[in-house]
C-alpha cells in the first residue's frame, strides 16, 4: 500500500482566508519518522536559512484511492509562498464535512479544501481551546487568531471499537 505525505503551506491571506500551497509526496520506501521526512520535505523546498516554516502541525491521516495519506499543516511567512502555486480559501465559518453513517467518523468523500479547513479547525483548537499562545504568536499573532476563531474546533475521528471489528 502507498504511503503519502501530505504538506499545506499556509499563510493568512487576508481578514478572512488563508493562502495555500498543497503538495504530496509519496514516501511508502521511506523507514524514517513522518516528522522527519516532512522537515526533510521543508528543506527540499527551500524553507530554511531564514526561509523555515514558522509551525508544522500534524493534523490528520486518511486512507484514500489505495493509499494512507499524512497531512501536515505548515504555517508560513506570506512571503514564502511567493514562490509556489497558491489558491486561496476563504474562512468564513462553515459546517465541517460530516459523515453520512452514525458510525462513520469521515465523510465518504473529501476535498481538498475539506482537508485543509480539517487542518485549520486543530490550529484553531490550539490556539483558542487550549490557549497555546506560544502556537498564537507562532502563527502570526492576533490577527491570525482572529481569522481562526470564527471556525469549528476540531479533534481527530472517533469511531467505536465494536464497529471497527
């Protein structure tokens, strides 16, 4: 089965949405810690020397098309992505995907604006729930927060045990 890393770069674009950079990279030889492989990933990509990331979240992993993919969300400098391909999503809260099934703890589908806003939504838990305001001042401060706080908290999937058997 293929193993993939997962990687947004994120910045805050505006009042009300972030900029992204979306990549994958298939690691399924790789022995090393994801961690690992995703600074590796970071360096690969130039965001070192002054360049790095400023927080890198590991977020979620799903299986999907015949694969298990590790998402990272990195938060970076604007600047950075000047660089890269961006898209923007706009922040104004939403429902987040819910599954069909009672037992089901995802959606039979996801995009990858669903991944991201999933992503978002445990940046968010951290900074307001948690009140991590090393994470807060990480990730760009006050406005940052603010862009955030309008969005669901999220924590990881549950599924009961008995189903999964």
């Amino acid at each position: 089965m293929k193993l993939v890393l997962e990687l947004f770069l994120c910045a805050r674009h505006d009042h009300d949405a972030v900029c992204f950079h979306h990549c994958q990279t298939d690691i399924t030889e790789s022995h090393a810690d994801p961690d690992a492989i995703m600074g590796a990933e970071l360096a690969r990509l130039g965001l070192v020397n002054g360049h790095s990331a400023r927080y890198a979240h590991s977020t979620s992993w799903r299986y999907e098309d015949d694969r298990i993919l590790l998402t990272y969300l990195v938060w970076v400098d604007p600047k950075v992505l000047r660089g890269f391909r961006t898209c923007r999503l706009s922040l104004v809260p939403e429902d987040a995907p819910r599954s069909t099934g009672p037992l089901a703890p995802r959606p039979d589908t996801l995009c990858e604006k669903d991944v991201l806003m999933h992503a978002l939504r445990h940046l968010r838990y951290l900074i307001v729930e948690r009140k991590d305001h090393w994470v807060a001042e990480t990730v760009g401060g006050r406005a940052t927060c603010d862009l955030l706080c309008g969005l669901e908290p999220a924590l990881a999937g549950r599924i009961p045990v008995s189903a999964a058997l």
